[in-house]
C-alpha cells in the first residue's frame, strides 16, 4: 500500500503552509484527496509531485490562474524541459 502524508508534511517538504494548501484547493487549482473515515487530507508521492509543479509555476511569478492553466496543459516532462 502506497504511503500517504499529512497536510503537515507535505507543507513542510514545499516549504509552504498548510493553509496555503488548503486555499489551493478551496480554489480549485489542486484536488486532494480525503480520507473516508475521518475526511483528513491526504497526499500521494503523486499529489506532492503535482504539488510540486503547480509551485513552480507559481514561482516563475506567474498569478495562481495562470499557473493552474500551465500545470493542466502541462505533462511533467513538458516542465523538467522548460526548467
């Protein structure tokens, strides 16, 4: 079975909040996962990838829009290229 991590560790592996997280998401420019007996968030080795590329996105300066539109028009080898 595939490990997952809390909201907690994965922030701390991105050097972000875990509220920042949960605004990603409110905002619909991450979908995570919840848990079925407790609806805690919970994070794949995918999620935290994903995660991940969105922030890069995100920190090339462009708005949270912009860099949703590039993180789903984008496959991850498509960003390791333009990195």
């Amino acid at each position: 079975m595939e490990k997952k991590y809390s909201i907690g560790e994965i922030a701390d592996r991105l050097g972000l909040t875990p509220q920042a997280l949960r605004y990603f998401e409110q905002r619909g420019f991450i979908d995570i996962d919840r848990e079925i007996e407790n609806n805690w968030r919970s994070f794949s080795r995918a999620d935290f990838h994903s995660i991940l590329r969105f922030n890069f996105f995100r920190s090339c300066g462009f708005p949270l829009r912009e860099a949703r539109d590039k993180f789903i028009d984008s496959t991850l080898e498509e960003t390791r290229e333009g990195m």
